[in-house]
C-alpha cells in the first residue's frame, strides 16, 4: 500500500488552490520580458507598498536574525486602537487566509458542517474539507449571497458559515441591514465568519459597523487582511477580530510566529499612512469607471463590483484568456468558481487599465 493511501480521504481529496498566474511564469512559458507583461490576476494594489510601511521593512532588516515577536504586540495594539478592540479580542494570521483557516480548525469536525454560497471564495470549501467536515454551498442569487437561502441551509450539524463582503470573485455586496439581520436570526452556536478583505475599498456609506456588532453578537469573527488596500501582498499578514473566547480557540490553533517580523513592522505602520490608503480607493474608483466604461463599449455584461476587481462574460472566456496571455496581459479565469464563462481583471493603473482593454477587443476581433 502507497503510505499516502493512508491519508484521509477527506485530505486526498482535496484540489489545492490555484492562484493567479505569476509574471515570472508566464515570462518563462511564452519567452515574454518580464517588464512587457502586466498582472490583474490577483486583485493586488497598483501603487506598490505605502511608503510608511516601506520604512518600516527597511528598519527591520538588521534584526531578521531573531524570531518575531509571536504575540503581534504592536501591531494588536495599533488594530486594537482603530477598532476599539481589546488586544485578547485580536487574531493574526499569514494573512488573512490563516485566519479562516483558523476558524474551521477550531470550531469543526467530521460529522459537522460549514455554509457558504456558491461563486464565494474558493479558501472556505478547502478549510472545510481540511478540518473532515461537510460544505453545504447555497445557489447565488445574481451572482452574490442569497441570506435567506443560506439561512435555511443551517442545521443542527451546522457550526460555521462564511460570508465573503464584499464577494470575491463577483464583487456583490450584502447591505449592512441585511448583513446584520441574517447574523441576528442565526442560532448562537452557529459562527458567522465575516470576510471583508476588500472592505477598505467601500465608500464610508456602505460599509458595515462589522466590529462595532461583536458587543451583540458573539458568535461573529469579522476577518481583514493587509493584502489589499494596503498594498502588502507579498507578506502575508491579516486579522480577525472576535470575542475573547472565540479568539483564544483560535489562538490556540495558530502556529507559532505565524506572522513574521517584517510583515508586523510593515502592516503596523500602513495602518496610520492615510494618504496612502486614500489614494489608492481614489485610483480604484476612477479605474472601476474606465475598465466598466471600456467592457460597455466592447459589448460585455460584467457584474457592478464593489471590490478592485471586475468579472465579465465572454462566449469564450478560455480562448480570450489564452489571447490576453500572449499579449502580456495576465487576467484570471474563473472556471474553478463555477463561472466558465467569466474572466475577472483587477483594476490597475490608468495605463494598464488601457492596455487590457486594447489588448481585450483585439482578443475579441482577432
């Protein structure tokens, strides 16, 4: 017998994550500079790292010899600060990925189950099947969350439910008042995992008061990351905030230093670079009307997004994505998704903005 037979079959089973194509890769498969090809695969921000969290990497070279503090002080102390949050209220995580990881870990089992909707984010079925459990995926309702559907697919088995705000890879948004009514009518021993890794990309009149709600609902974890807005992809650091004892359960399944001292220095320091943050919602905004404006033109229904990102409709969404590639234009496919017909590009800068949408009708008419 093979020793990985002796796996569960829970684990052999699973298909891994597929991320965005690299630009190295591509460079390597097609024989492409480098320099000539652009990345909208992975929703990462255009404008690079915010300065103050570029002098804060800087500040900690000298020091990669020794482990990271393994209990995030500073960087708890300033998330505590913004959201008004106790420090034993705080979760990190190698972004925020870790972090929902975190939560199936700790709350379910073989025999139990996990709710999320159809066309959400592809880490919540992984995490479930990791941890032996059941995913009950709900149908989508115009390609985001139905609430009243994912309701009624709670049961007496069911532990946790995962709500993407807004969604990847659709960009739908659930409203606040309806956010809330759906945590308010869900049994107290079912977890509600709210993920909001684009919330910074909302206008101030749409987003939730999501930590403000953990004083009423303790069984909400409200889920960040530093990968976004921020800009701090490559470093791998997001954040749950929770109530004390859920997030001591989650604490208690973190590896050790999972957040390293770089990722600490940087994420604390663009927390307080405003101007950063605000620039980059500002380039977001006018990007989504140029990408938006450039697919009406082409003729192509796409799905409103509030996030950085746009999916939209191709007859041949895999032939157009091959043509994209050897232009030097890496979108992302979203098959996986259960979208076969979608391709999602993520907002860049003016400039590239243009050059998809050249390369994407050339794509169309060749």
């Amino acid at each position: 017998m093979d020793i990985c037979d002796l796996a569960p079959g829970y684990i052999r089973a699973i298909a891994p994550y597929q991320p965005g194509k690299p630009i190295s890769e591509l460079a390597r498969e097609l024989g492409l500079e480098e320099t000539g090809i652009i990345k909208l695969a992975s929703n990462e921000n255009p404008l690079g790292v915010s300065p103050l969290a570029r002098r804060a990497i800087e500040s900690t070279l000298a020091d990669l010899s020794r482990y990271p503090d393994g209990n995030g002080y500073d960087l708890k102390q300033a998330l505590g600060r913004r959201h008004g949050v106790a420090q034993e209220c705080i979760v990190l995580g190698n972004g925020s990925n870790d972090v929902l990881e975190m939560a199936a870990r700790a709350f379910l089992a073989p025999g139990l189950e996990a709710v999320y909707s159809q066309h959400a984010f592809a880490v919540y079925p992984l995490a479930v099947q990791a941890a032996g459990a059941a995913g009950i995926e709900v149908p989508a309702k115009d390609y985001g969350h139905d609430l009243a559907a994912m309701r009624r697919a709670v049961t007496a088995k069911t532990r946790l439910v995962f709500i993407a705000n807004p969604n990847n890879p659709t960009g739908t948004l659930a409203e606040p008042r309806q956010l809330e009514d759906f945590i308010a009518a869900l049994p107290k021993e079912v977890l509600v995992v709210l993920d909001e890794a684009y919330n910074e990309y909302l206008p101030e009149d749409l987003r939730s008061d999501s930590v403000g709600w953990l004083k009423r609902y303790p069984n909400l974890v409200v889920t960040r990351t530093f990968s976004k807005i921020y800009g701090l992809a490559g470093l791998r650091v997001g954040y749950a905030c929770a109530a004390s004892g859920v997030a001591d359960l989650m604490n208690r399944v973190r590896h050790p230093f999972n957040v390293n001292s770089v990722a600490l220095a940087a994420a604390t320091a663009a927390l307080d670079d405003h101007d950063f943050t605000r620039r980059s919602f500002e380039l977001n905004r006018a990007g989504m009307r140029q990408v938006t404006d450039g697919l009406k033109r082409l003729g192509l229904d796409y799905i409103p997004s509030f996030g950085n990102f746009v999916s939209f409709r191709l007859q041949d969404a895999t032939g157009v994505f091959r043509k994209l590639l050897k232009a030097g234009v890496i979108v992302r496919p979203i098959a996986s998704y259960g979208m076969p017909q979608h391709l999602r590009v993520t907002i860049g800068l003016e400039s590239e903005n243009s050059r998809f949408l050249a390369s994407l009708e050339k794509a169309l008419t060749a």
